[in-house]
C-alpha cells in the first residue's frame, strides 16, 4: 500500500474564520473513502486540498507524494481526477460528449487547439461505454439530463487513469433511477481491484456505493470519526456530528439513517 494524502495538523482559515481545525488524515492507494458532515462541516475545502487547488493555512498536504507549496502543482493535476459540479459548470453547452472527456487528458474544459492522438479518444470511447455514455459521444454537452452530466463528469475525471478520484456529490439532485444507475455504476467501480483511491464527499449516507471502504465524519471543521466506514459511521457519530438523535442502519451493503 502507498499513501495518496497525507494530512498533518491542516488548518484552513478565511476572513478569520476557521474552516478546517487540526486536520489529520491519511488515505491508502486501495481505500475508497466517503466524507459525510453537516453543510459547513469543511467538507469542499478538504477535497480541494486533495485535489491540490487549495493549500492549507498551517500543517503539510502532501498529495500523491508530492507537498503542496514545493511542487507544480499544474503537473500533480493530471494525476487527480475531480468531478464537481463547479467544473461542469465550465464545460461549454456546444461541446460534444467525447471532446468533454477527451480533454481531460489535458486537465482543461473546452476543446482549443491541443493535439489529441488516436490513443486518447480510444480511451475516450471506452471510458463513454463503461459509464454507459456511448449512445451522447456525439451529442452537445448542453443538452443532457443532469443525471447523464453527472455521469460525464465522472467520465472526465476517470479519462486520464488518475491516481486518486474525487467526487464532489456525484449523485446530487438526481432522481431516483438516475441516482440508483449512478450509484450502481460507482460500486462497481469502486470494488475493482484495479481502480484508484476515491474520495467522495455526500450529505445522504443512502448515496453511499456498496464497496467504499472508510469514512470521514466532520463538523465544524474538526473530525468526528474516522476509520473503516462502519466504525465511524455509527449512531452515536452521526448523532454527535449532527447535534441531532438519529439512527444509521446498515443493509445489502448500503447505509441509511433516520431521526429517532
């Protein structure tokens, strides 16, 4: 096993307020992650420092090896893949479904004058098949569902075979079939020996794909719980970081919870 992050006593503040308390955290090359926590708890600002577009304010950040602060941080990119809605967002509409993956090779959105070989849209349409995307490769971005967006970003950030994927809730908003496809879609994913380290940041534990590993539970910028997905995400954890009594159950290897 190697490390992917490695956190050491990170703080992040912002117009003096703290966003990130103390942070320390590390993730394993075969460990897919979840971060859950109330709306403000820090849990963006923390996948940005993973994704190295965010240096903390104190303590070291080192992702994939490398110390955010002593590197290009250009470079260490494309070995991230990141899926969020703020980098769709940046997608041009008229932009077809394959140039929206494709440039991802090139950590950029928008298809400009890079040379792309046969390699990458081979990898491209073959990314599209296994996100069950093939059928819009030719289609303009602007024109999908929100559930086949999300998927498309899930698509550009798995495009150039990162080393550590991120996904910013990749299921939000979504209905229910949607959701379930996408999340059906993520397991599999997940539990392939083969795939990278994921960390992925949701408010529902019931969009949880069946074969993460590990949790992280935060609040107000500190950590709750940390650990193997079911030791931290107990009853008692989610009650303490939600200031709320609830009741988490655990069933065909997905979680949901409950006010008690």
């Amino acid at each position: 096993m190697n490390e992917v992050l490695a956190l050491n006593n990170v703080s992040v503040q912002r117009s003096g307020k703290t966003i990130l308390d103390g942070i320390n955290w590390t993730v394993q090359d075969n460990e897919r992650w979840v971060i859950v926590g109330p709306n403000g708890a820090g849990k963006t600002t923390l996948l940005k420092i993973a994704a190295a577009q965010l240096q903390p304010s104190t303590g070291t950040a080192r992702v994939l090896g490398e110390a955010l602060g002593e590197i290009n941080v250009f470079e260490l990119r494309t070995r991230v893949g990141f899926a969020s809605t703020a980098i769709a967002s940046r997608i041009p509409n008229s932009e077809t479904v394959l140039d929206a993956v494709m440039t991802a090779s090139y950590a950029v959105t928008g298809r400009f004058k890079e040379m792309y070989e046969d390699v990458d849209e081979r990898r491209a349409r073959r990314v599209l098949t296994e996100w069950h995307l093939s059928e819009y490769s030719d289609r303009p971005f602007g024109t999908l569902s929100d559930g086949e967006r999300k998927r498309v970003q899930i698509a550009r950030a798995v495009m150039p075979d990162p080393e550590l994927l991120l996904l910013d809730e990749p299921v939000a908003s979504l209905d229910i079939g949607a959701r379930e496809s996408t999340i059906k879609i993520l397991s599999g994913y997940a539990s392939h020996p083969a795939a990278p380290a994921i960390i992925m940041v949701t408010h529902h534990l019931e969009e949880i794909p069946a074969g993460f590993t590990h949790a992280l539970v935060l609040n107000q910028g500190r950590i709750i719980a940390s650990g193997p997905i079911n030791h931290a995400l107990t009853t008692e954890k989610l009650s303490e970081a939600y200031g709320l009594p609830l009741e988490v159950a655990f069933q065909g290897g997905r979680f949901a919870v409950r006010a008690k």
